[in-house]
DNA sequence: CCAGTAACCTACTCTGAGTAAGTTACCACC
DNA sequence: GGTGGTAACTTACTCAGAGTAGGTTACTGG
C-alpha cells in the first residue's frame, strides 16, 4: 500500500477509535490491528500517540475550515456570510460526528506547554471570523475584534457541544440562535448600519427564513 | 491528620500536579509524596486517577460558582449583575491560575461516556445564567433561553483561554468585551428595554466605567 | 541473480495505574 | 495496664499499554 494511502487509513482508523473510546482508553495496538497492520508502524508514521491524535485532529479541522470557507464564499451580503458560516458548520458538524467527538479532545494535547502546532490551526479558525468583523467594523481597534472572535469561536463550540445532548435542536436552529445572536450583538458597531433584523438566508426557499427568534424556534428537518 | 484535612491537602496537591504537568503527565505517585502519604491513600479517599481529577475540578467548580453568585449578589440593576458577574468571573481565572489550568482539562473527563456528575456542573453553571436571560426577556422560548446560556458560557471559556496568551488584556477588559458583546445581543429581545448603551457598573469610580467598545480598550492594572 | 531499500513484523523494555495483604497507632473499655 | 477493635497508613506486588531494537520479507533497478 502507498504511504499516502496507508497514512490515510491510518487517520481514518484513528479518528474512529479516538472517538469510540476516547483518548486515553485508545489503545495503538487496536489502531494498529484495525489497520491490519503492527503497531510500530503508527509510531513510524506519527511518532507518538499525541503525534498520531494531532495529525487526526488537523485533518478534521482543515475539513471543518474547507467546509465553512466554501459556504461563505457563495454567500453574497455579509449576513449572507454570517448565516452560511455558521449553517455549514453546524452541518458538519451532524454529517462528521466522528470528527467532532475528536475535535472535542483537543484539549488533551494542548494542554502542557505543546500549543505549537495548536497555535496555527488557532489562528487559521481565527482567520475566517475576524477579517469578517474588521470588514463590518473597520472602526473597531484590533485587540476587540480578536476579542469577539473569540467569543464566538467558543460560542460555537460550546453549542455544538449542547446540541449532543439536545438532538431535538436542529442545525438550522443552532445556526439561527449564533447568527442572531452575534448580528445583534454586532450592529452598533456596524459602520454602514444594514437594515433589517437579524440576517436572513437569502437563499430561495429551501432552507427556510430565521425570523425573529422570539418566535417557536423549533421546526423539524 | 483528620479525614477532612488531608483530603483537602490531597485536593490542593492534585490542583498543583495537574495544573503544571497535565493530566497524562501528573503521577500519583508524585501526587502521593507531596501528601507526604503512598498511592494507595489516594485511591482510598478518591478511587482512581479519574475520581481525583474529578473531585478536584468539582472542587475549583464550585469555588467559581461560588465568587461569580457572591458578586452579583451585590449587584443592583440587571445590567450590573451581568457586569459583575463577567467581572467577577474573570478575576478568579486571574486569582486561581491553578484551578483554571485545572478546569481546562474537564473534556479529558467528559469524553467518554462520564458525562453523570458533569451533568450536573454543568446545570449549575447554567443555573447562574438562565434565569437571568428569563428575567430579562420573559418572552423567549425556554429552547432559546438554554441555547443563549450555553452560548455565553462558551464564549466567556473560550475568552479566558485566549487571555493566557494576551496578558495585556486585563480581567477588567475581558468582562467588558463580553458585557458589551451580550449586551449588545440581548436587547432585542428586552421585555422593557433598557436605556443606555452597553451597560456599565454604577460601582462609585474604583473599576472605571466601560465605555463604548471602539474606544481604546486598554487599560492597564 | 543480486544489491539496496521501503514496508513491515516479532519480541522485547519500562513506566505508571491500580491492588492485596499486611503493619502501626490510637482509642475505648474493663 | 493489658486487650480487642478499627482507622490510617505502608510495602510489594500485577498488569496494561506506550514506545523501541533489531530483524525479515518483498519488490525494484541494474
């Protein structure tokens, strides 16, 4: 088997066990076995258990950032953007449940002093949110536009995390309660004020119009 | 040494080892010396690594939930609860840098199936938040009102994470980002809404007023 | 047919979680 | 002032699983 195709399967299997069992209860030699291959070979590949979970774990956040990126760019109005971002990531999150069980273990390896790599992928998610801000509010010093960055990053994260436990909570509904949410929160700080409450997809039809959210948010897919 | 203290001691050493080295890295051997005890007391009083971890992360938990509910006790209009508490709630990450790089590690516990007794924290913290948001806009669905919670939970998590790499910005700073941020978000949904811009604390001169968000938002202690 | 090398395996070591079976220290009670 | 009882503690293990040393197969170009 080719090296990429093996390092493939190798991600692939990982990303199942990660999941399956966590972390800590993964074991390399079930990967290995998975793989149909012994375990010093995830060791030559990877290095490590942490060096084998990091690479899983950027695989699934490049996905997660090719995946938000392209449903912003066929987005025509900013709350267009807002809307589609948060739409496709919550999406992607149900249609990868795997990855994002793994994702959630993040923490794992980024806590010792290991933040390295974990800087970059940092500043990659970052990198798709703030220069939407910046756009928005281009009178807002730099040091708050990283701060509401931020903020919403974790909002998201922590939503996505809930909805696990509320899987009556439609992707659709988490992207209306951020978007409304953030564009309210937002607006006073607009330079060109937009009209309208908060964003609505302008896309025909199909995905339905988030209104007010004071209204029954709950409309099942 | 009485039960009561020395597990106290066990807590605060496990505080220590797992904030310097991580939870993989920290031995309980090593947790054990420090006790100046052997191992075995530890899985006496706690039953596992997990448990002490556990308890230990409770213990910070509640130590949080206790100085957040104290500070907007004191508080007087809905806008200054909110204040005090993002206040309150930031300074304690700033005072107990131990607990905090201990509360970082909870998703190692949550992962696998764990969740009970997280469940339960986790009602907890949103128990502070909730009924806040329900008071203020009595209007909004209770689907809405736990979805906004989980929302700035998330996002005041995500802030102090950031904090530890941004020591420029002040407790003082955050707590106004995510003032003015929700703020900012909620009041459309107001039931009576409230006049002013962003809210700020009404506390005589001490803490300085947060003022609109596109001034320059630094202010060194 | 024979290097040379890439992909792979067997068979270990070693650290650290968790445990079994004791030992000491102290107390109540007669 | 010994004696049963028990709470607090220890030593000395087992055992799983991360990580590694060193060899084997299998395919390539010459």
């Amino acid at each position: 088997m080719s090296r990429a195709d093996r390092e493939r399967q190798m991600l692939d299997m990982a990303e199942e066990v990660f999941a399956e069992r966590g972390y800590r209860a993964a074991s390399m030699e079930e990967i290995a076995e998975r793989c149909g291959v012994s375990k010093p070979m995830l060791y030559e590949y990877f290095g490590s258990k942490d060096g084998l979970l990091t690479a899983a774990i950027d695989r699934s956040k490049a996905e997660l950032y090719e995946a938000t990126r392209a449903a912003m760019d066929r987005a025509t109005t900013p709350q267009d953007v807002v809307w589609r971002g948060m739409l496709a990531y919550f999406e992607f999150m149900d249609a990868h449940s795997r990855s994002f069980a793994m994702l959630l273990q993040e923490p794992l390896v980024a806590t010792p002093a290991t933040g390295e790599a974990i800087e970059q992928t940092r500043r990659q998610q970052s990198g798709l949110i703030a220069p939407i801000i910046a756009a928005l509010a281009p009178e807002m010093p730099r040091p708050a536009v990283e701060a509401y960055t931020e903020i919403i990053i974790g909002a998201c994260e922590r939503l996505a995390v809930w909805r696990l436990r509320h899987p009556e909570v439609t992707a659709h509904d988490a992207a209306r309660y951020m978007t409304d949410f953030t564009w309210n929160a937002m607006r006073h700080h607009l330079q060109a004020p937009v009209s309208g409450p908060a964003p609505a997809p302008d896309v025909p039809g199909s995905e339905g119009s988030p209104d007010d959210l004071t209204g029954p948010p709950h409309r099942r897919s």
